[in-house]
C-alpha cells in the first residue's frame, strides 16, 4: 500500500485519480482549496477508510509524508484561469516549488499535470513533444499557458539539480462526469446548454478544432506514466488524436440530446488556438502501449447521461 497525494483532488480530474488509486488499495490524501473544485466530487469516498481530505493552498508549503504525489491543483477553464491570473501563476509556479519541494524531502515521486497549452497556437500541426510551441507570454491565456510551462522547467531542474523523481503529463483536452456545470470548457458548455432548451454559443466560425478525451482514458494514462520505467520523466502527450471542430462537437450534442436548442455564434476569445491534435507516439511506446479507447460518441453518451442526472437533482 502506498500513501498518495493529489492536489486538486476533489476537482474534476483529481476526484476520478483519488477513486482509482482508491481502488488499487492506496492510501490517498486529496488537497484542495475548493476554488473550482467541491466536496460533492469526492462526496462518496468520504467513508473509505484510506481517504482523507484537506483543505490547503499549494501556493503555502504542505509537509506529510507520502511515497508519490499527483499535482493537479490549478484551474483549468479560461474563464476560472482568467478570474485571477495571478492567483492562476501562482498556484502553478508556487505550487509546483512547494510540491518538488515536499517531494525532495520526503523522497517522494512527483507527476506534474501539465497541458496541451505548452503549445499554444500551434505552427506544427499535429503536436509532438518535441514541438515548443507558439505561446503569446502577455496576453489572456498566459497566466495559465506559461504558468504550466514554467512549472514544467521547475520540474525538470528539480530532477536535474536534486535527483528529485518525476513523471510529466502533457494532458489534450478532457471532458466527462464530475465537470462543474458551470465550468465554462466547451464540453460541459454544450451539454448544458442543451440539456436546458438554451442556445448553443459556438465561439468564431466554429471551425477552430480540439481532440477530446474521455477522463477514463486520461486516468489511465496518467496512473501508467507514475509506474512508468525509472528515468522516463517525458513530457508525455496523453490525449485522443480524434479531432473535431467546434461545430462538429455542436452538432453531435444536438444530434445526441435531441434539444431543440439552436447554434448562436459569439466573439472568438483572444488567441484562441485554431488547432490542436496530439501525437500519442511516445505514450503508446513508453506506457505499455497505452491508446485511449473511448471515442467521443460513447464519451459523450456518458457525460450527458451524468448532467442530465445532475441537473434534474438541482431542479428538485
Ligand atoms: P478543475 O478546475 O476541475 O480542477 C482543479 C482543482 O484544483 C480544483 O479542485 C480546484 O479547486 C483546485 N485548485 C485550484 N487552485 C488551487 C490551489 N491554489 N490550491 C489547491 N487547490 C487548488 O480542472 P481539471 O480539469 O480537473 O484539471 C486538473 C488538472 O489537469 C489541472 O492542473 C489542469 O491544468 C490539468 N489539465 C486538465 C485538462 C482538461 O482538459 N481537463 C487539460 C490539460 C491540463
Ligand atoms: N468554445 C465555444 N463555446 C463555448 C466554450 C468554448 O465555442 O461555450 C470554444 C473555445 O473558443 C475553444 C474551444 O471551444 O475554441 C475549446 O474551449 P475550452 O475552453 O473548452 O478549452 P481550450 O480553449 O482551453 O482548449
């Protein structure tokens, strides 16, 4: 049995890391601050007896002694990141120093959740790891795009200067239950919307695209990446290489939701980036030959089923 931190734990991703490792036996400390995470996404684990949550920002040291560590904490939708951007670059830089920090002392293996992001508006399409993106470091995005970089370099330099042992996860975008309702990624955007009757607000022309993965697929990958050989520390590229335009994925949840919602455009967000699809080369050869088997139809059955229960429980 091994004892585990996750930062960001009681958010979307980190809930479904602290069920499965859970579930394998492990020992888990979830650590949130609750700014876009809640206690209702860890709600039913709270009587397992190797569960334990704490309410803590990573922006202050954290000590405990645990054998590896997931760092998650830090908002991942542009309108929860864009809140407070320098909250936003804190929490990623002064997170990661307090996590590295932590994992050096107690000798802990440490997996940064790092994103898609790092490549910005990217001129290489699709997106390898060697790629070193196209990030505009002064505008809207960048509190959170070079926050994640820069935790990046952290973790490297940690491993480098201290022999500190780390995984890192460039994660593409994931949707699925657990999402907040009011998130604000398209995902969970279009579910909603219609699920409610509500006009489905398509950013631009709708023809930017994303390659969406299933959480499941996500948790997978990320869990193969901890136990991965020793010395493999990435980046690693864990994502769904099915790509679709935002139109696409509009029509989708129409066709699949039967609404009678309508498509609305509205203003393009500044830097948007118009692409994005990854090369999963690496993770199928460096995690046991990890693929994501979950294609967006099936994902999105499942998600809608997930949000039409949850929004008729807050109707009640
Ligand atoms: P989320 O917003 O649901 O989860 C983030 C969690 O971190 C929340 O529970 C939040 O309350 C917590 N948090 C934020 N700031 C904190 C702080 N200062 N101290 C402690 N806790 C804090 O987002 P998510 O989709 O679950 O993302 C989880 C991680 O994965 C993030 O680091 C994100 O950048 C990364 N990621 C996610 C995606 C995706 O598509 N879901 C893509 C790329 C990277
Ligand atoms: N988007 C959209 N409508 C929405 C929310 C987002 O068309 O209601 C678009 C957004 O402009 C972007 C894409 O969907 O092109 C993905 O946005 P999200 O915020 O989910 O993730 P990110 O931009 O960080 O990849």
């Amino acid at each position: 049995m091994k004892r585990i931190l996750v930062t960001g734990g009681a958010g979307f991703v980190g809930s479904h890391i602290c069920e499965r490792l859970l579930s394998e036996g492990n020992e888990v400390i979830c650590l949130d601050n609750y700014f876009t995470g809640s206690k209702r996404n860890v709600e039913h684990l709270m009587d397992h007896h190797y569960f334990e949550l704490v309410r803590h920002d990573v922006t202050n040291p954290y000590m405990v002694e645990v054998d590896e560590i997931y760092n998650l904490a830090c908002p991942a939708s542009p309108v929860h990141y864009q809140y407070n951007p320098i909250k936003t670059i804190k929490t990623s830089v002064m997170g990661a120093i307090n996590m590295l920090g932590l994992a050096k002392r107690v000798k802990a293996k440490i997996l940064q959740a790092s994103t898609s992001e790092v490549y910005g508006d990217p001129a290489i399409h699709p997106q390898p790891e060697s790629y070193w993106g196209n990030v505009n470091p002064i505008g809207l995005r960048s509190c959170y795009d070079e926050g994640k970089r820069c935790a990046e370099t952290l973790f490297m330099d940690y491993h480098i200067q201290n022999d500190v042992d780390i995984k890192i996860v460039r994660i593409f975008n994931t949707y699925g239950p657990r999402m907040n309702p009011d998130d604000g990624r398209v995902v969970s955007n279009f579910i909603v919307q219609a699920l409610k009757g509500d006009d489905i607000t398509v950013f631009g022309d709708g023809t930017q695209t994303r390659s969406f993965q299933y959480v499941d697929d996500l948790v997978e990958g990320m869990i193969r990446m901890m136990n991965s050989r020793d010395g493999f520390v990435g980046p690693v590229n864990v994502g769904n290489p099915g790509e679709f335009t935002m139109l696409e994925l509009a029509q989708q949840v129409i066709d699949l939701t039967g609404t009678k919602s309508k498509i609305i455009h509205m203003p393009l967000p500044q830097d948007d980036p118009l692409q994005r699809q990854p090369v999963i080369d690496l993770a199928k050869k460096e995690l046991n030959g990890w693929e994501p088997k979950i294609p967006l139809k099936e994902g999105l059955v499942k998600t809608i089923t997930y949000f039409d229960n949850l929004l008729k429980q807050i109707e009640k």
